[in-house]
C-alpha cells in the first residue's frame, strides 16, 4: 500500500521548512479512487529513481513547486524534463505521467 510518509530530505540535518510543508501536503492528498492510488504510486518512484540518481536538487524543486499549488502532472514532465540522462525507468515512468496528463485533460474538458 502507498504510504505518504514519504520524508526524503537531501541533507542529513533538521528537517527544513520545506520537508515539513512537502510532508502536510502528502499528508492531505485524498486517494478517492484506484486511479488516483496508482498515479502517486507512480510519482513516488519517480522521486525514488531521481534520489537513487543523486538528483536532490531537483527533488527539492519538485517539493517547492507541488507544495505551492501547481498541477502535478506538468512538475513531474518538467522536472524529468531536467534529468540529463534517463534511465529506462526513468523514461518509463515518464510516459506513464503524459498518458496520466492526457486521461486528465480528457476527463476535465470533456467531462
């Protein structure tokens, strides 16, 4: 199961202001259906593969940008956007959050 207890920080020091604000916002996210649980499941390897890669500095964006409001979707293809070398994982998981764009472009304008 999915477990927002996800407290990744890039130091080994206190956790920051933003490592705190990151945690209230996993905290809140409502999984009201299966389609929602899979999509975070997605987005939490994707962190996963970026700190296995050393990329904390665009771990700490990722967490600057979705706790202040922007749609995740388009963070998680602008931040794997940055990654110079893709793994295949990466570029896996990458796909898997255009398709995730696209289902919810559908189901917001078409309705």
């Amino acid at each position: 199961m999915f477990t927002t207890n996800f407290t990744i920080r890039a130091n080994r020091g206190k956790f920051s202001i933003l490592d705190k604000q990151y945690q209230r916002f996993l905290k809140a996210l409502d999984f009201e259906d299966d389609y929602t649980y899979w999509k975070w499941e997605v987005y939490n390897n994707i962190v996963k593969e970026l700190l296995s890669l050393g990329h904390t500095v665009l771990f700490d964006e990722l967490k600057y940008r979705l706790t202040g409001g922007e749609e995740v979707n388009y963070v998680f293809m602008d931040i794997l956007s940055k990654v110079e070398y893709m793994t295949n994982d990466l570029d896996r998981l990458y796909r898997e959050v255009i398709s995730f764009q696209d289902t919810d472009d559908y189901y917001r304008y078409m309705g």
